[in-house]
C-alpha cells in the first residue's frame, strides 16, 4: 500500500489548518478559565443583581425595588408582632 505523495501547498495548508484550530482552542480555554473564575463569577453575579433593580440608564426600577421594600417592611412588622405578643 503506496500512499499518495502529498504536495508542499497541501501540507502548507494543513500546518495552517492546524494552527487556527490551535488558536481557537486556545482561546476558547482561556474563555473558561475566565469564566470559572471566582472574582468573574461574583462580578457576573453582582451584574445580574444590579440589573434587577437599576435600569440600563442608572435609573431604580421601582416596579422591582418596591414590592422588594414593602416584602421586607411586612416581615419586620410581623417579628415586632409576635416578639410583643410573646413577652
């Protein structure tokens, strides 16, 4: 079993073939390693967060931060209940 000759532009071709693999693997390790990366994820996190409550202008959005506020004005109202009805 002879095999083909391989010309010298085929070969070229594939050392360039070769090489962008190379790179876009490179690249796509290094975007993981961003990724799982501690201070990434709490900056990721803390983005998702901050776009719960402020609009891309800087501006509060109320229709979040105010039930938000009144959820946790009620919780607080009800311990102060119980904690005087107990004592």
């Amino acid at each position: 079993m002879s095999e083909a000759p391989v010309g010298k532009s085929e070969t070229d071709e594939l050392v360039d073939e070769i090489e962008q693999i190379r790179m876009r693997l490179a690249n796509t390790v290094d975007e993981l390693v961003e990724r799982a990366h501690p201070r990434s994820i709490a900056r990721h996190t803390l983005h998702s967060l901050k776009s719960r409550f402020v609009d891309e202008n800087g501006s509060p959005k109320l229709e979040t931060i105010v039930p938000v506020v009144a959820g946790t004005a009620a919780v607080i109202t009800v311990i102060v209940v119980i904690r005087r009805l107990t004592r």
